[in-house]
C-alpha cells in the first residue's frame, strides 16, 4: 500500500509520474461532435483528470453521473483518466493533456498560481446554499496511546501527498502550531492517497496520519474496508474551502462557457434525476459522496490556502 518513504517529497519526480498515466490524452478537434450542440471547433472528446483521492474504482464510480450527463449535454466522449499524483494532474493540464480536472484546494492554488491556465467550474457541497468546505483530521491508530498532534513527534505519520490540502498542507501547518517540523521531527511516509493514509494508520503501518473528514468518518466504514473505531481521531483543522473542478483554458471558449454553465446548473442530484441520467438520489453518486452536487466557486476562494503557504513555507507550494 505504501510506495513511498521521505522526509521531503519531490515534486517534480510525482509530477514525472502523473503525466506517465496522462501521456497521449490529448483532445482531437473534429466538426462533428454527435448528437450533442457541439460547436465547429470543438474536440471530438475530452481528456478527464482526477486526483488520486480514493481507489480507481471509487473514483470511476463517483464520477459515473458527472460523466453520463456531460457526454449527453455536450455530445463529446469523455474519457477518464487515472492520474497516479496531484502532480501529474497539474502537469496534465499545463502540457495541454486533461481538458476537465478534479483538483484538491492545494493543488489548484498550485497550479494558478505557477502559471497553469485554467478555469473553476464548481465544487461539490451538501445543500445547493451552502459553502464549499471541508476538514483534515489527524488520526492515530487506538494502540499508539497518542492522544493529541503534539504526540506524533517522532512517530511514523502517514501523509497523502506532497500537494495535498487535507493530507499534507494543513497537516503541516496544524504540526507545525504544535512546535513539530513536518520533515524533521517524524518519519513521514507518503500514501499517496486518502484511504491509504486512513487504512495504513488502522492497520499499524503508521502510527499516525491525515485524510479528509467523510473518508475517516464515511466512505471506508460504509465501505466495509475499516472498521468503526479503527482509528481515532485527535487533530481537526480549521474549515478548509471545497475542492475544485476546473477546465483548461486552451478549450474554445463558447465550449468553456457550457462547461460552466453545466457545473453549476446540472451536475447536481435533482438535475440529473430529472434529465434521467439517474433514477433516484441512490443510484446519482457524486464525488466525495456529496448529497447535492456542484456549486460556483471563484478563485478568491482559495486565498485562505495561499495564506497557509506562506504560513508552512512548504516546498510543494512554490514547486
């Protein structure tokens, strides 16, 4: 389950192995698009990129809806893309190789702000007037007798991933308020993903870790892949802002436009019931088991992330 073993993460050699698995994902333009309003200029298909938050096959299955109603509404394939870092996602979309992307707070604050052109289509929440946001939890395995963050000086913590929000960049930050340094003063072990930080803590490969809240609270328990009370949770951070889809900015415009317009206006559970891509709230799975779907986000949203940067001075956040 665990690939990686470091004191501090190198961002470029992750960003080598994403685009590795994105490699050839380009989009080809044609005039004919199908059934769909496409436009004259519009590509034939569309490169698909998320982050390697999950397992493939949870992530494929939580994309399942958002995918059906885009090939429906636009008339383009949508192929979907398995990236094997955040890196390789952000990487992707500056070579021009993911046309759509799931992005993590951190990583999209990455990625405008290290020149990469892209656009914010929506994120997901529970309730169409609600806010964006989530949390990082720090958990313990029940048998490390750590109470507390300050207690994983010197232990082995699980991270997810270099420029991960909930699983590296408040992680740090919340260490580092307790007067331990993220690099030095424990033996980090990069998971590579959210259920893998959670599962390695459980299952006492690390003594402690980081994940976001629904994966330690929801999704590995209804799951069946971790018992309830296979891990403690000792550390919340504050509310950190939802993470971000976003569209890369080389696609024609008035295909960008709808994009937006479908993020915000039909890619939530009652559209999509009502346009028959789902038959019922059960069977209309949305990334990270949101019980809505998407709403508009603006770049400003993510100033609070920029603010943590300068905070941790964390290498990946200049990478």
């Amino acid at each position: 389950m665990i690939s990686t073993r470091t004191k501090r993460a190198s961002f470029a050699a992750v960003a080598a192995a994403g685009l590795i698995a994105l490699a050839g994902c380009s989009s080809a333009s044609g005039d004919d698009n199908g059934d769909g309003e496409a436009g004259a200029d519009w590509p034939e298909s569309l490169s698909f990129a998320v982050i390697p938050a999950e397992s493939s096959s949870t992530i494929a299955q939580q994309q399942g809806a958002i995918i059906d109603a885009l090939e429906q509404e636009l008339g383009l394939e949508i192929e979907m893309q398995e990236a094997t870092s955040y890196a390789g996602v952000i990487e992707a979309l500056r070579a021009g190789q993911a046309d759509i992307a799931g992005l993590g707070p951190f990583s999209y604050a990455v990625a405008v702000d290290s020149g990469v052109e892209i656009t914010p289509l929506g994120a997901v929440v529970d309730a169409p007037d609600q806010e964006p946001g989530y949390q990082s939890y720090g958990i313990v395995n029940p048998d490390s007798g750590i109470t507390d963050i300050a207690g994983f000086e010197g232990k082995t913590v699980c991270f997810v991933d270099p420029t991960s929000t909930s699983g590296y960049l408040f992680p740090s930050a919340g260490l580092l308020d307790a007067g331990i340094d993220p690099e030095e003063d424990v033996e980090a072990v990069v998971a590579g993903s959210h259920d893998g930080s959670a599962l390695s803590v459980a299952d006492g490969t690390c003594d402690a870790g980081f994940a976001y809240d629904a994966m330690v609270e929801e999704t590995l328990i209804e799951s069946g892949q971790m018992e309830d009370g296979a891990v403690e949770t000792v550390w919340k951070s504050e509310v950190i802002p939802g993470s971000p889809y976003v569209s890369n900015n080389a696609l024609p415009d008035d295909l960008e436009a709808e994009l937006k317009r479908l993020f915000t206006e039909e890619l939530n559970i009652p559209a999509l019931i009502e346009a028959g891509v789902c038959s019922s709230e059960d069977d209309c799975p949305m990334p990270e088991e949101s019980e809505y779907g998407f709403v508009e986000v603006e770049d400003s949203l993510y100033d609070g992330i920029r603010a943590v940067c300068e905070i941790t001075q964390s290498e990946s956040c200049v990478s």
